[in-house]
C-alpha cells in the first residue's frame, strides 16, 4: 500500500518532465536571451533601466491603465459570454454547431485584421455613425469581441454537461429562477469562469495589435510601450525591464487564478449533453434564445460583414477582382504570396503545432490533477502556474528571442520549419492545460478506485476512465490549439521563412502595400482564413469519437 502512492507521485514527475522541459528551452531560453540582451549590453549587468521604468510617472500611468482595462475586459467578457454559454448548454437550435465554430473567427484572426474590422463600424467613416476610435470603449468592445468565444467555448462546454434536474429541484422547491442559478448552477461552473477569465485577462493584459489600431495614441498598453520601446527608439533596456514588470504581473495573476480554481474545485455529477439541451418551447425560452443570436449578431457579425463587403469592394465597383488579384498581381516579386500556398503552410504548422499542444498539455494536466485525491503537491501547482505564464508574455518577445536564441549553436533552428510550429505550441500548450485541468478535477475518484477495485490496470483505468470523460474537453483543446495557430501572428513573422509564410504573415504583406487595391486583397484573404477557420473546427466537431463524454 505504501508503494502505490510512491510510484504515482513518480509517475506524475515523468508525466510533468516532457512540458517542463518543453517550456524551459522554448520559452524561458528565449525570453531570457531578449532579457539579457537588454540588461547586459557591454556583457555586465545595467538595472538602471528597472529603477527609471517603476519611477517614471508616465510608465507607472500606462502600467495602471494596462492592468485596469483588462480586469474591465475580463469582467466584461465574463459578463457578456455567460448567456452565450447558457444558450450552447441548455437549447438546440437550427445552425448551432456551425456556430459553434464560427464564434472562433474572431479570436484567430490576426489582430491587425480585427482592429480594422471593427473601425469599419465604429471608425470615423464606420457604418454605426458613431466614431469611437481612440477611446477606451472602443478596446472594451474590441476585447469582448476577440474573446467573446474563450468563455463561451470554456464555459459552454462544462454547462453543457450539469445535470438540469438539480436546478429543477431548487426550483420545485421554491427558489425562484435568479436563486436557483446563483446557489445551484454557478458554484458548479465557478472552475470554469476561472480558467476563461484567467485566459481572457492575460490576453488583455498583453492585448498589443488591437489597442494599436483602435485605441491610437491616447490608449497605451505595456505591450504597445514595449514595441515602441525597441522598434521606434530602439531602447532594450526600458523594454527588457518592461517586460520584466509585465511577467511579475502575469505570474501573480496566474497564481491567483491557480488557487481560486483548486480551491473551488467540484466533483461534477455530469450527464450527456444531448440529454441535457432541448428546443426552446416557453416564450421566455424563445426570447432568450432570439436576444442571445442578435447580440451575436451585432457584436460579431457586423463586424465581420463589414470585412466581406470590403473584400468584394473594388474601384470598379461590387465583383471577385480582390481575390482573382491575388494570384496574378505582382508574380515574380519576391512580395507575392501566393494563397493556397499560404493555406497549405498554414494547416501543416497548425497540424504540427496542435500535435505537440495536445501531448505535452494532456501530460501537463494528467501531472498537475493526479488521481483525484486531495490536494497536488506543491510542485504540481507550480507546473499549472508556470505553464500559464507564455499566454501573459507578448508573442512578439517569444518569436524575437526564438530568432536569437536559435540562431547559433548550441542549438541552431532558424533554417528549420519545426521553428514556427514549436512557437504556436508554445502559445497553445497553455490552452490545452486550461481546458483539460478542471474536466480532470471533476471526475469523481470512486470511479477510478472502483475500476482499481475490478483488477483494472492504471493504463486501463485511464483509457477507459479518464480518456472518456476528458474526451470532449480534449476535442475542445485540440480545436482551440489549432485555431490559435491558425491566426498566429506575432512570433510568425519573426521566424517563417520568406517562401514558406502563413496566412496571417500573407495578410501583412498585402496590408503593408499602400493603395485601395491591396486593403481589398488583405481583406480577401482574411476572408479566406475565416472561412478556413470554419471548416477546421466543424470537421474537428465531427470527428469527435461518438459516445465521447456521454456516460
């Protein structure tokens, strides 16, 4: 008896050992190879640059504006995905699984592209009439619009699964609906509100593309003071110590996170979820439904409809010339990109990327849960913290230090086309965690102790066990790990190679040539990479095992 525990304590450090190693050369070598370029640049040690960043009035107001819109964005967020959330778990309508993936589009396009979309409705010359462009409002509703999916993918698919008939019973019992929800419901889905808010803030905390375009000058980040601090001036050491302050920020809220979600870690008494949902029959049911597609309606797909129509505006008027353009303008120069070669590198270093997530964040989870019983040892719940840290780190700063760090020897990468699927695994291993983390707390231990109890292996008792329970929740990492790769930008453009770009790098390309021609054309192939979005995750939807996470 004492030694099953000893050897399940080792089996968690060799499940912990792959992503840990994983992170330390690809994340941690990295940064800390931009972090000494900064503070070492005669090869001794210059912390001038730390005191001057936490005295300096200016940085102190741009790191507290930083910090205070993204608890606003995340609270917002919250507030906003819920009901969509409710709406995925509870009711089955017409187009709900196509949906279902389209709610992704927003989050994997590049952000360039979505700060332009969202100017053509709230810009000066914006459809709403209304110019918000340079205010405050205008990077809340960017960050609701670009994370609106993270809490309803997150929450949803936990929802999805509660047993309705316990909040029928508070009911019946009196409770009245708002009741029944706030003692019954939420303290269920509390895991999950955290793991999305713990996603959703570090993006916002680390937002730099969106707040670039539609908060201007007047809205600053720490991301976009970093940018400005190496490409403009070309001051590594303000950045370094910048980045510095911004991983103290992101490690203390992922410790938080961290505790919040063990501490309110429940035993879920799950049910399928095609048992759960039901077609809204009541006026109440139907008005809910309908006032949920509208506000998506507005908040996403206006948006988004502004981008199409642009990409079928041309100077001569409504037609296909943006996209036929894209495979005859400009051949030959070393500028043209040609889009289904751009598609192709893209699926390939997705496929690649969600590979490497997936495994390494599946033993990750498996390390940082255990068996069940009681709490993760001190260790582990430093691996769940640590292995947070890449999503509050700017993408920008891990491609760079990729570039420099994998450039020489020892270890010489930047030939390589593993380089660029390696840094979105990186960026995406945190989600796999997040998602597979509080499915794997929720299973209830008896079930494994009685497939130990009937002679089951540990092997079998995880195939047959915990494989089916988490199979959804995998599904649903895999999906967001590949969409995540699918729209990454900022580390990409470091580190593709100028024949084998990406989707998101081709969109920079054509936006960074002047002329109306070559907006359309960017518009048409984020056009293309919102349709491809799509039809990844539907086809991920679909090969979901049958039987999977219905027991």
């Amino acid at each position: 008896m004492t030694g099953r525990p000893r050897r399940g304590r080792w089996w968690r450090v060799a499940l912990a050992a792959p992503p840990v190693t994983f992170l330390v050369v690809f994340f941690v070598w990295p940064v800390a190879a931009i972090v000494l370029r900064g503070l070492r640049p005669g090869g001794t040690w210059d912390l001038s640059a730390v005191g001057d960043v936490l005295t300096d009035p200016v940085i102190r107001r741009v790191a507290w504006f930083t910090l205070w819109q993204a608890v606003l964005s995340t609270v917002l967020c919250v507030v906003a995905g819920l009901p969509g959330a409710a709406l995925f778990a509870r009711y089955r309508f017409a187009g709900k699984r196509f949906l279902w993936a389209a709610l992704l589009v927003p989050f994997v396009l590049p952000t360039v592209v979505v700060g332009v979309a969202l100017l053509g409705v709230l810009g000066p010359n914006g459809v709403s009439g209304v110019d918000l462009s340079g205010t405050l409002w205008a990077v809340l509703i960017a960050h609701v619009f670009f994370n609106y999916a993270v809490v309803v993918r997150t929450v949803g698919g936990t929802w999805s699964t509660l047993d309705p008939r316990l909040g029928e019973a508070a009911r019946t019992m009196g409770a009245s609906p708002w009741r029944a929800f706030r003692e019954v419901t939420w303290p269920l889905l509390r895991p999950a509100v955290a793991a999305a808010s713990s996603i959703v803030f570090l993006f916002t905390f680390t937002s730099f593309g969106v707040v670039l375009v539609v908060g201007g000058i007047r809205q600053r980040t720490l991301e976009v003071e970093i940018y400005d601090q190496t490409a403009r001036f070309m001051h590594l050491d303000v950045a370094a110590a910048l980045a510095l302050v911004q991983l103290v920020v992101v490690v203390a809220a992922l410790a938080w996170f961290g505790r919040t979600q063990r501490r309110r870690a429940v035993v879920l008494d799950q049910r399928p979820a095609v048992e759960v949902a039901r077609r809204p029959t009541t006026r109440r049911d139907r008005a809910f439904v309908a006032a949920n597609l509208v506000f998506m309606a507005l908040l996403l797909g206006v948006p988004l409809g502004v981008l199409v129509a642009r990409s079928f505006s041309t100077s001569g008027g409504w037609g296909l010339g943006n996209y036929q353009a894209l495979d005859t303008v400009r051949r030959g120069s070393t500028s043209f990109v040609p889009p289904l070669d751009a598609v192709w590198n893209s699926l390939l270093f997705a496929l690649a990327a969600t590979v490497v997530a997936v495994v390494l964040g599946a033993c990750a989870a498996w390390a940082i849960t255990g068996n069940g019983r009681g709490s993760s040892p001190r260790w582990a719940r430093w691996t769940d913290t640590a292995l947070m840290v890449p999503l509050g780190t700017s993408a920008v700063t891990v491609g760079f230090g990729m570039f420099v760090a994998f450039g020489q020897a020892p270890l010489d990468l930047r030939s390589s086309l593993w380089l660029v699927p390696l840094a979105h695994a990186v960026v995406a291993m945190p989600f796999v965690v997040r998602l597979l983390v509080p499915a794997l707390r929720s299973i209830d231990p008896e079930l494994r102790e009685a497939a130990g109890v009937l002679g089951a292996s540990p092997w079998a008792v995880w195939r047959e066990v915990d494989l089916p329970v988490v199979s959804r929740a995998m599904a649903a990492a895999a999906g967001f790990a590949f969409a995540v790769s699918l729209g990454e930008f900022g580390a990409t453009v470091f580190l593709s190679r100028p024949e084998r770009p990406t989707l998101p790098v081709a969109i920079y390309r054509v936006l960074g040539r002047p002329g109306e021609a070559n907006f359309g054309q960017a518009m048409a192939l984020s056009v293309i990479l919102m349709v491809l979005t799509v039809v990844v995750v539907l086809g991920i939807d679909r090969l979901r095992p049958v039987g999977s996470a219905e027991f």
